[in-house]
C-alpha cells in the first residue's frame, strides 16, 4: 500500500492534473474562472482573501525550490540541511497560518452567508475545506519538523520529490519510515493535484496558459468587448416589440 500511495499514486495525480487541465481549458474554456461574489461581504473577502493567497503562493513555492532543488545545490551554496529545515520551520508556519486564518474567513464567509452560500456549489466548499485541511495538517507536521532541526528528516522528501520526477523505482522508499502526519499530508496534497481540473483552483493555471494561448497558439485573434449597455436579449426583445407594431415589411435593424 506504502509503495501505491508514495510510488504510484503521484503519477497518477499528476497525470490528470496535467491532461484534465488542457481537456477542460480546450473543451471549456470560460469555465477557468471563479464566480465572483466580491459585491457580498467585501470586506472580509478582501482581507480573507489576502491572507488566503499571499499564504498558499509562499507556501507553494516554498514547497516547489525546497523539494525539487537537488540537494547538491544547496550543499554547493552553503546552505546546510539544519538550516534549510529551520528556514522551511519559520518561513512554512508563517505563511501557513496566514493561509490559515484567510482560508478560516473566506469559508466562514461562504458556509454562514445564505447569498453566498446559495450561489456556491459542492465542489466550492468541498476543495476548500480540502485546502483548510491540508493547511492544518501542514502546521502539524511543523511541531514533528521541531524535532529533527538537523535536515535529515527533511532530505528524505527531497529524494522522494526528486525521484519521482526522475523516474525512480525505490522513491517511495524514501518516505517510508517517516511519521504518519507527513504521510497524511502527501496523499492530501496528491489528491489536491488529482481533483484540481474539476474545481475553480484552475483559475491558476489560467493567469499563465490564457497569454500563451493568445500569443502562440490563435495568432490574430483579439479579444472584444461590446460597449451596448443593454444585454442582447433585451435587445432582441426590443425589437421583436417594434417588428410587431410595424408589421412584417418593417427593415431589419443591425444589432
């Protein structure tokens, strides 16, 4: 079970993370968004929100440059383990309870609102109750990580990380005798990265492929924005209003 939750599993997580994402960005594209619900309760989404994403984005590249940087590096700049663990200790439990506190307002926000409540789906308060969960899981491994201040502890998942996107066959090994809330914390991130093409977390990806989309792949196309105030349907209804008060010889308006 160790070797499919910690050799397999990423592959598979990562795969759909991958492959789900370019389906759903080609298949719906105007679904990478989050709907907006900014006009209920500003100010706490504000501050929430802040909090929430300053949080999660020290935190992400935290994780990124400390796991995937071959250790050779760190040793050839002289940054020892110790200190590289101290650094994730100090730097990780800060931004993880800004996180914390910001994701704790935005789903207080949309769980106690009925407006908001009304106009979220499942799947919206479902991954952030999944973020919230691994952001605590994540500061209860801080308390373990207090106790291995020497780096070693920390090197394991730098191997783990590093081998399986090497392609390692013993990655798993890596991790295997770690403590369990380490373990909880890497099957909870995995599953994060398995349902992420099926929530509104990839509106992230949009800030970086939406561009590149535009610049590379659909060469002289251009976004426009019509400046009518009154939407299209009204519009039609308007007119459907005059055509039958004129009769059917009336001309034909150009919306």
């Amino acid at each position: 079970m160790h070797n499919f939750l910690f050799g397999i599993y990423p592959y598979i997580a990562l795969s759909v993370l991958l492959i789900g994402s370019i389906v759903r960005y080609e298949r719906d594209p105007f679904t990478w968004k989050t709907s907006s619900s900014q006009m209920l309760r500003r100010k706490q989404l504000i501050i929430g929100s802040i909090l929430f994403h300053v949080g999660v984005l020290v935190i992400f590249v935290g994780h990124l440059v400390g796991l995937l940087t071959p250790i050779a590096v760190f040793d050839a700049i002289g940054i020892s383990h110790g200190a590289k663990q101290l650094l994730a200790v100090i730097a990780g439990g800060i931004a993880g309870v800004m996180a914390l506190v910001g994701g704790g307002m935005l789903m207080h926000r949309r769980w106690t609102d009925p407006r908001i409540r009304k106009t979220s789906s499942f799947a919206d308060i479902a991954i952030l109750a999944l973020l919230l969960a691994q952001l605590v899981l994540g500061l209860g491994t801080v308390f373990v990580s207090l106790q291995h201040l020497d780096g070693h502890e920390m090197t394991k998942f730098m191997s783990w990380a590093q081998g399986i996107f090497t392609f390692r066959s013993d990655a798993a090994a890596q991790i295997e005798d770690v403590a369990v809330i380490f373990k909880l914390h890497l099957f909870l991130g995995l599953t994060i990265f398995l349902v992420f093409p099926f929530t509104r977390l990839v509106h992230i990806a949009s800030g970086i492929f939406a561009p590149l989309r535009y610049l590379f792949l659909r060469a002289g196309y251009q976004l426009v924005r019509s400046r009518r105030h009154r939407p299209l349907e009204e519009r039609r209804r308007a007119y459907d209003k005059v055509q039958a008060k004129r009769g059917p010889t009336a001309t034909t308006p150009a919306e």
